[in-house]
C-alpha cells in the first residue's frame, strides 16, 4: 500500500480548490513520493452575514464540484458539514468541530484500511486541530500534526476554554506546527512544547530583472480587506505622503466586507486617481504587480507570519510589516526590511525617508532576497515528513 497523508481543511471562496497555500504543501508532498488525500470541508449555513454578497457564487461553485477530485495529482474529497458559525465559540463544545469529525470518521477509516496512512496533517486549529485529536485518539500509530496559522489560533488562544482545549489536544498531538516565532512562544506559553516551526514556501519562480527605480512611485498593499489588515490606516499614510510626491500611486489587492469603508476614506481623502482597487486577482498577477512595486506594506495585526512579506521580499520590493507580529524576526528592522507600529505618523516617516534614501535600500533588497531563498515548498514538506517518518524511543 502506498503512503499516505491525509490533510484536513475547508473549501474558501476564492478560485482555488481549497487554501492556495495548503494545496501548494499538498503538491509537493505528492512530488516527493506520497500519495495525498485532501478532506475539504465545504461549511453550509449559516453564512457570516459580511459574506452575504459572495453567498450565491460560492454555492454555485460548490454545487458545480465533483464529490472527488485529483488537483495536480492531489486527491480533494469535498465534504458537505453543518457550520454553526460562531455559536457556543467560547464553550468547551466545539459544535464546527464535532459536526465535521462526524462526516469525516468513517471516510477515514475506508482511506486508513485501503492506504498506509502515516500523517494525519491537520491545518487551522479550532475546528480541524479538534479533528486530529479525535483520530489521533482512534489511530494512535498514525503521527498528527496541526498547523497552528494565525488568526484563528490567536483568539481561541485568548479564551480560558480555548487555553484549556490546546493543552489537551497537543497532549495527544504529536507536533505543534508553527509558522513563526510569535506562534512558537505564544502556544509554549501556554504549556505546550511539542512544537516545530516550518515556515510556508513561496513561489520561487525567477523575477525579471527590473530596474526598480522605474517603479519608485507605486507602492502595493496585498491582503483580505478585513479591519486587522489596517488597510484603512494605508490609505491614511498614503495621503500624507503624496502632499509631498504627488505622483505616488497606492495598488490594493484583495476582497472582502471593509470595501464599501475603504472607497468611502479614499473618496474623502480625494485620492480616487492615486488609489488603484484591484480586487482578487491571481497569484502570479500578485507577483507580477509585486515585481512593478518599489514598496510593500501590510501594517497588520494578529498575523501567522503572513506569506505575502516573504513574496514581496523575493521580488526587491521595500517590504514593510508589523512589529510583534509574526513576520518579526524573520524581517529584521533596517537589514531586509522594515518593522513599524501601526501608527499613521510612524509610518509617514519612514516611507519619507525611503524615499529620501536616508536608508542602503540596495542592500536592503539584497538581504531580503537571500532571507527568502529558502522558503521553498520542498523545504516544507521535508519538515512535515521528517514528523510524519521519525521513530518513538524504543522503535526499531
């Protein structure tokens, strides 16, 4: 029988299968040998309210999926669960959680019986990790790992029962995956310390050799248009900078509900012919803008590690992010980037003194170009296999 790893996620409301990123893990996994199977969920009613605009699309692209699909050699089974949103969050019933397993448990088991199931591969925790707790319980051979992304984790992590529930579940677990430092410390705060970080991989397809000078007016922000990306507080900034460059041009990339709000401030700000909306466009037209941009700034908050920092580092851009947050560390303030606060007048200056070359901007790129060389998806997967593959003490 051919081995086998079984990840656990959810169908988005994007173009792809499932998460991008996660079907990129899913791809190299396959490459190096393993037989993958991908149990998305696809979560019906309730519907958050703020995606209530998407809501027909997205179940008319869900209506259209075949039960089973092979994606780039990845084997996806879709499967319909019951959400119950956010309903008894903070209880110690995790009703998301409970709803998917009871779908999933039996399909398991034909998988596990058929194939030589080694990783039980697990990505966001409230729901999914709860899921590889269940099956870890049942199949204490197969190893289990839970991704911890971000977000997610950082509010359940926030929560007496969601403390709880963490130490519970990676004392069963065998690896916490972190994909940053600020996760790592934060999760072995709590008690937990069968942790590892692999870091996500990154499209490492050669970038044109552009001159960036050509470029030095556009400056690119790249993120889902929720209120802890501190898209708002962008647009703020770019006001302010463009009193003093007025042919600056501010690119934003991504959907969701802040873009009512977010038109609003910039038609306040009289900044319609300096702000470009770009909407959900495709990974590579991320790249290709990203290659055409001088800067990168996401001043979010509550970020995993945030894997569009590492892209727009590999593609020269100034890159700028968040201090505390996960991208801190790997972005080193001043040597391959920049770290701010979000606050509007911090960052006001350092952009003007960007732009007023008060900083080795050459040697900057350079640095953060080597930082990302080797954020690759092999890398990736190698860490995962050499959990999935590692011997207990005692093991021959």
């Amino acid at each position: 029988m051919q081995k086998t790893i079984v990840i656990l996620t959810h169908v988005t409301f994007d173009d792809s299968p499932y998460f991008r990123f996660i079907h990129e893990h899913a791809k190299e996994l396959v490459k190096q040998g393993y037989k993958v199977v991908v149990l998305a969920a696809i979560n019906w009613l309730p519907i958050l309210s703020c995606f209530q605009k998407y809501k027909k699309d997205f179940i008319a692209k869900i209506k259209n999926k075949n039960k089973v699909q092979i994606i780039d050699g990845v084997e996806v089974r879709y499967i319909k669960t019951l959400s119950f949103s956010n309903l008894l969050y903070n209880s110690p019933i995790n009703l998301n959680g409970i709803s998917y397993y009871l779908r999933i448990k039996s399909i398991f088991k034909k998988i596990n019986r058929e194939n030589d199931v080694i990783l039980i591969d697990a990505h966001m925790f409230k729901v999914y990790g709860f899921d590889a707790y269940k099956l870890k319980n049942r199949y204490h051979n197969i190893k289990t790992t839970i991704t911890l992304l971000g977000t997610s984790f950082f509010r359940y992590a926030s929560t007496k029962n969601g403390k709880r529930s963490i130490r519970k579940i990676f004392s069963v677990v065998d690896k916490a995956v972190c994909v940053s430092n600020k996760i790592k410390r934060m999760i072995e705060n709590i008690g937990v310390k069968n942790t590892e970080i692999i870091y996500n991989g990154i499209n490492q397809h050669e970038f044109s050799k552009i001159d960036k000078q050509q470029y030095k007016n556009q400056i690119t922000i790249v993120g889902a248009l929720y209120p802890r990306k501190k898209i708002d507080l962008t647009i703020r900034v770019f006001a302010n900078l463009i009193k003093r460059y007025p042919d600056l041009k501010l690119n934003i990339v991504g959907a969701g509900p802040e873009r009512e709000r977010l038109d609003e401030i910039v038609k306040t700000l009289k900044l319609e012919d300096s702000v470009s909306f770009k909407g959900q466009i495709t990974n590579q037209e991320v790249l290709d803008l990203m290659n055409k941009s001088y800067i990168f700034i996401l001043p979010s908050v509550a970020e995993g590690f945030g894997i569009v920092y590492a892209e727009a580092m590999k593609a020269g851009c100034i890159t700028i992010g968040t201090k505390n947050e996960g991208i801190d560390g790997f972005i080193i303030n001043g040597k391959n980037g920049f770290l701010v606060n979000p606050e509007e007048k911090e960052i006001t200056k350092l952009i003007e003194e960007i732009y007023e070359n008060k900083y080795d901007i050459e040697g900057i790129r350079k640095n953060a170009y080597k930082a990302v060389e080797n954020l690759t998806w092999e890398q990736n997967a190698k860490g995962y296999l050499s959990i999935a593959l590692e011997r207990k003490n005692g093991e021959d």
